[in-house]
C-alpha cells in the first residue's frame, strides 16, 4: 500500500475530525494511506523550520499561506508540477489572492495550493453614512477608504463604536490583523494588531 505524510493545522477540533473522515474515504477510493501528523498554530513554525532543516519530513504541509515566500527561499517547498495543478484546478478554481499567495514574484508556477479562503462582510447603516456625507459604494472598497469611513462614523458621535463587533474572536479576528499589517505597511502607521 502506498503511503504519504501529511501535516496540517487545524483551526479547530472539528476541522480536523472532519479532515480524518475525509482521509478515511481517500484511502478507501485510492488505496493510498495518508499517515496524518497534526500541528498547532503556536508552534508550526517552528515544526516545519526544523523540517527544513533536516531535509526530512512530510510530502505535504498544510502551511500558513504567509510563510510560502520563506520557505521557498530555505529550499523546502517545490513548484507544483503542472499535471498536478491541472487535477487539482488551476487559478480559475480559486478565489485570486488565495491563488496569488501560492506564487513567487515573476512566477507564474504554484509552490503552494490555497486549503481555504475566508470571506468578509461588512454590514452598515446607510443613514449613518449619509450623515458622514460617504457613499456606501465607495466608502469600504480599500483598507485606506475603510479607515477614513471608521474615523468619519466614529467623529459623528452617533454610536459608541461604529463597528457593530469591535472585537472579533478566533479564528475570525484575521481580518482586523490584515486590515493593521496594511496599514502599517502602506501608510507607515503603529498598529497594536
């Protein structure tokens, strides 16, 4: 029987019981054993530098979509072979930037397949816009137009806090962390996320 390693990390419990009933079928339509090694998010890094290192450990890595750059550089990942991406779908089957942060600059060849993709809502009032003098088709479309409006909403006084949840828990709260890193990286500001 042919066998392959495989680590992940998992965002919660579920996920990962679902994963193993996935492999389950897997094994029962393929004959191929997947041999699953599970990882925390608080020390996967570290896991998959020491692989690095090493020069062994899993066929595949359910890595941070961030980290692929890094690894890349250290040696530790390969491009995906183009009969692969075919199989497994190619950009058309992904949502663009998840399909971008698999990609090096000036290579069109995945060195990582997007896992999952979160989407984002933002839900106003309208009122409260027209109040602010902001048009609702413009005022969330970038991280620069978001925060203009979240400090035009907050000058109104009209609400306590113009988001409707100011804090956002895990897993969720990535958002406010890329909305901050953007920030900061763009526009040179401190941000505490």
């Amino acid at each position: 029987m042919v066998a392959i390693e495989f680590t992940t990390i998992p965002d919660e419990e579920d996920d990962y019981q679902f994963l193993i009933e996935l492999l389950a079928d897997f094994r029962k339509q393929t004959g191929v054993e997947v041999k699953l090694t599970r990882m925390d998010w608080t020390d996967a890094w570290q896991q998959l530098i020491n692989i690095s290192i090493h020069g062994q450990g899993a066929d595949i890595s359910h890595i941070g979509s961030t980290w692929v750059s890094s690894l890349v550089s250290m040696n530790s990942l390969r491009p995906i072979p183009p009969h692969i991406v075919t199989k497994i779908g190619s950009e058309e089957s992904f949502v663009h930037s998840a399909w971008e942060s698999g990609l090096m600059e000036g290579d069109r060849h995945p060195w990582a397949m997007p896992l999952s993709t979160y989407t984002y809502a933002i839900a106003y009032r309208k009122d409260l816009l027209a109040q602010a003098g902001l048009d609702g088709t413009t005022a969330f479309a970038t991280p620069f137009m978001l925060e203009e409006t979240v400090c035009k909403l907050e000058a109104l006084n009209a609400v306590e806090t113009p988001w409707l949840m100011p804090f956002v828990l895990f897993p969720y709260n990535d958002f406010v962390h890329t909305y901050s890193r953007f920030m900061d990286l763009e526009f040179g500001g401190a941000s505490d996320g």
